[in-house]
C-alpha cells in the first residue's frame, strides 16, 4: 500500500526547550511555556514540531544524555504538562516529533549503572574493552566533544567508548537486546501519540567490526570507523520492520558526514528504512568538516550543498530543508550580514524555502536572531564549546580566541528566545539559566508581530506562499549561474507553473542577469524585501520571487 506521505506538505518548528519559553518562572524554558506559544508557532504557517530532548537528564550535553527514555523532566513539567502539550499540538492540527538518542545514553542511566557492575542482561548493553597490551587505549577513537573516546570505569574496571562526552557512553546496538530497548520505547511514544522521531545520529549505531582505528590523518577523519557501520541498514530496517510500519509516523535521521548518493540507501522511497535525512553539507559553507574550524563564508559551497541534494535525491527520496538548529550559530551572522539583519534574514529565508523538500525552522530564526557573544569564555555552557576553547588556539591572543568561539560555539543559538522588550525578552519571570542577546529590545517577537515588513511576517507571507503554489513542492528544481560569487538564483518548474527565486549575498548593489526563457514582463514579483522591483539591480541582500 502507496503511504501517505503527509510530512512532505508540512514546515516544522525545532523546539530547543531551555531556552524556548519558562512558564513556571524558575529561569528554564519549559512545556507549560510551549503550551502557551503553541500559537505562535501555528501562526507562522508551521504545522509540526520537533522537541529537542525532554527526557530526565543530567543535562551534561543540554538533554542529549538521556538518563529515563519513558519519562518527561520535572524541570520541563513532566508527563502532565506533556501530555496537555501533545493535546495542544493535535487539536491545532499540527505534529510532534521526539528527538529519539539511541546511540548514547547518559552515564547515570540505570543500564550504565548496572552494567558498569556486570549485572545482567544489562553487561553487554555499552561498549566495554580492555586496556591493549602495555595500557594502551583500545583504539584511536577521539570523540566527538572531550578528547579521546574511551573512558575508564573505576568499577568495571574496562574502558567504555563514548563518542560523545565522558557522560554519554556508546550503547553496544549489536546486542539484540539494546534493539528491543530502542523498539520499547519508540513505541512507548507512538503509543502515546507522538507523530514522530527525529534520530540522534543514528549513523552512529554500527560500528565498524572489530573496533579498527580510525586514519591518523585529520582530513581523514572525516570517515571515521563508527559511522555508516556493517549493520546500519539492517537495525534501521528491524526498527521499521517491527515498530513504525505498524503506526503512521515518520522518521528524520540525523547523519553527520553523509553525501547525497549514500544518503539514498537510507531514504529512497523505494527501498529506504528513513523517510528525511539532516545533512550537514549545508552548514559547511563557512568552516571546514565542523564549524569550530572556521573559513570565509563561500556562497558557491551553500549553493553546492543545496543544489547536489536537490538534483541527487529528485524523483528519489525527499529533502530536509533546514539553514538552522541548536548545534550551529545563527545563520544572519554566519552566512547573512548582521548589518542587513532584517534583509539578509529574508533572504536566507528565501534562500531555502522555495526548494524542493520539508523545510524546518529554527526557534528564534523566525525573527532573524543573531548570534549571542560572550564577554568572556567563562559565560559558555556547552560541552563541545568548553572543550574545543580549552583545547585549541592556545596561543593565539585572547580576543582572537574569543573570537573564534563566538563564530563556532553551540552557544551562539542557543540564548533565550526573544519574546519582547520587558526584562530577559519576556523569556522568564526569573533568573534565566542562560544569557538573553543584548539586542532583544531591537529585534523581538513582539515588535516583529507588529510590523507588516518585518522578518518574522516576511517567513509567514514566505510559508503561507510555498504552501499556496503547487510548483514549490512538485517543480523540478534547477540553479542558475552557479559560479556567481554573490547572487543565488534558481527556479522551480512544472507544466503550468514556474518560479524563480533570485538571492542577493553582498551588502553592496549588484547588477542581476537572467537566465534564458525567463522574461519579467510576464512575470509577477510575489515576494521581495525591497519595495521596487522593477530593476535589474539588486540592493543589499536583497531577494525576489518570481511566478509565470
Ligand atoms: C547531535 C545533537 O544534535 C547534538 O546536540 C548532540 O550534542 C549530539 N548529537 C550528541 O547527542
């Protein structure tokens, strides 16, 4: 039977919920807070949510060390406020998605517990070795957070992989048993109601037999030994096989160093175990692998990524759209121009949701937030980011250090949610957990809501567009000029309808060309952020969309 493939017709919302909205004034965002949003996401144009971790947790890597896989965080309002939420979320017609982190846990989770003491049947649940002869590590392994990936366990007294942080360790997913865990709990949640998963870096989960080492070379580190795995087609498909076929829900996997033609093992319609895939080619246009190895912002790399998965996967599989999430700084600072905040927000918007595909929305990029800066380094939280600034540049000055970080850190998207221009941007009555941007009193919800051009009715005058033209979700998709170092052109088309989507990249005006067989005169401008359009001269950041 053909499945209803309903996410293809959606735009998601991404809830990071500490810094989403705190209703119970005790300084972290929380349910009660998103229940009481749940408009405003509505009103965007959004019909889905995805929520970053709500599990119990200790919060070592900011939820994504699950220590309870069948509960909510008291912190986050439990169950209760959970399930008022979930109810929310349906009777708006809308979805919801769990992030579902299987390829760790947190070192407090009561499998680790047991297993570090041998208890049965929760020994083989991690990935334990001993050290190699002469108290060698068991490979080469760095992780991906803190250092190297093992870890030694006082109490078992082995090393655990972890390729995350020290309090994430590796769960061993060839133990059948770790298997029917992950299929109890997706159906724990799909039970409950959930629409859903978006999948931790689930290309994680087989790891290459044997454990090898990893190349010693950097630039090779970009094909480690534990992604892509022997069984990663297999376990994916046992998941689908015996928990999602039986619900109507869908599947996002998140795949960090994945190209389009390997993409499509995972996600071609046909034969796929996922149905969309988070790639990370669009957020390297301005760093090399990572973006704590920062380069000049290249426009020819973001269109590169954005064109190869539109033509690779077309009639194949479908796309996932996203310029941003909570693993990345703001997208205005890193590939728009804070200058041009609000133009060059529009047009980043325009950028990538008029291509093929189920566009996702960041918290906060509705209204074009930019990224957060730190006085000191003392003021970040996030694991990777404490490592990374501890480890690397030692020698460089501070302020080039500081520097650095504020273009790379996690941090940089993951400041409160401005909500208006009472203290804290209306993010908490209390103390918040986290620094609020200083420019909240400038760029907020509130004021955005209540100016006809500003960014945040730009994206629902962008959405309510994509969802009203046929083309935007069936035309075939084609780049033009794809050597031009400052424009982004391309178009959709399809018998009947066609558009094309001009992207000005510089703060200074520019001249545009058009591609052949698109003549203006018969053309309709539909969506702009410049109040002319007649000319061939595009100003700063400036973007257009055209309809024949
Ligand atoms: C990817 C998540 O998006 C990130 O936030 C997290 O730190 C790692 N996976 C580890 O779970």
């Amino acid at each position: 039977m053909e499945r209803n493939r309903w996410y293809k017709d959606m735009v998601f919302y991404q809830i990071w919920p500490r810094s989403f909205k705190d209703g119970d004034g005790d300084g972290m965002g929380d349910l009660w807070g998103v229940y009481e949003k749940l408009d405003h996401i509505k009103s965007l144009g959004c019909d889905g949510i995805w929520f970053s971790p709500i599990y119990p947790s200790p919060g070592a890597d900011c939820g994504y060390d699950i220590a309870d896989y069948m509960d909510i965080a008291p912190e986050f309002g439990g169950m209760e406020a959970f399930r008022k939420v979930l109810d929310g979320v349906h009777q708006r017609g809308m979805k919801l998605l769990m992030d579902l982190v299987v390829n760790h846990t947190s070192d407090e989770h009561e499998w680790f517990q047991k297993s570090r003491q041998r208890i049965e049947p929760y020994t083989d649940y991690y990935i334990w070795r001993p050290a190699k002869p002469g108290g060698k590590l068991p490979n080469n392994w760095d992780s991906n957070f803190e250092g190297k990936a093992w870890t030694y366990d006082e109490v078992r007294g082995e090393y655990y992989l972890h390729l995350f942080a020290i309090k994430q360790p590796d769960l061993n997913m060839d133990n059948p048993l770790v298997r029917e865990e992950v299929k109890k709990i997706l159906r724990f949640w799909l039970d409950m109601g959930v629409d859903g998963f978006r999948e931790d870096v689930i290309t994680y989960i087989s790891k290459a037999e044997g454990l090898p080492d990893d190349h010693l070379f950097p630039i090779y580190k970009g094909m480690p030994k534990y992604n892509h795995g022997p069984h990663i087609h297999e376990y994916l498909a046992e998941f689908k096989r015996d928990v999602l076929d039986h619900y109507d829900c869908f599947t996002l996997a998140e795949a960090p160093l994945v190209w389009p033609k390997q993409a499509l093992k995972y996600i071609d319609e046909e034969h796929g175990q996922i149905d969309m895939m988070i790639q990370f080619q669009c957020q390297t246009a301005d760093c090399l692998f990572t973006d704590y190895l920062p380069t000049k912002f290249s426009l020819r790399r973001m269109k590169k990524a954005f064109s190869d998965w539109q033509y690779k996967l077309e009639g194949k599989a479908w796309n996932m759209l996203y310029l941003e999430n909570h693993d990345h700084p703001r997208i205005v600072t890193r590939y728009g121009s804070e200058k041009y905040q609000a133009e060059s927000a529009k047009t980043l918007a325009v950028s990538y949701l008029f291509q093929k595909g189920t566009p996702f929305l960041y918290q906060g990029q509705e209204i074009g937030m930019t990224n957060w800066r730190p006085e000191s380094a003392d003021m970040y939280r996030d694991v990777q980011t404490i490592y990374n600034y501890n480890h690397s540049n030692l020698k460089k000055p501070l302020q080039v250090r500081l520097e650095k970080m504020w273009r790379s850190s996690r941090d940089g998207a993951r400041s409160p949610v401005q909500w208006d221009s009472s203290p804290n941007a209306g993010f908490t009555t209390g103390t918040p957990w986290f620094y609020v941007n200083q420019n909240y009193p400038e760029i907020n919800i509130e004021k955005q809501n209540a100016d006809p051009d500003s960014v945040l009715n730009f994206y629902r005058k962008a959405i309510a567009l994509r969802k009203s033209l046929p083309v935007v979700k069936e035309g075939i998709y084609k780049e033009h000029f794809h050597s031009h170092p400052k424009q982004y052109i391309y178009s959709r088309e399809m018998p009947g309808q066609k558009l094309l989507i001009v992207c000005a990249f510089s703060e200074k005006t520019q001249k545009m060309k058009l591609p052949k067989g698109f003549d203006l005169s018969s053309a309709q401008c539909i969506l702009h952020n410049y109040s002319s359009t007649d000319s061939l001269t595009l100003q700063p950041y400036e973007c257009r969309v055209y309809l024949w």
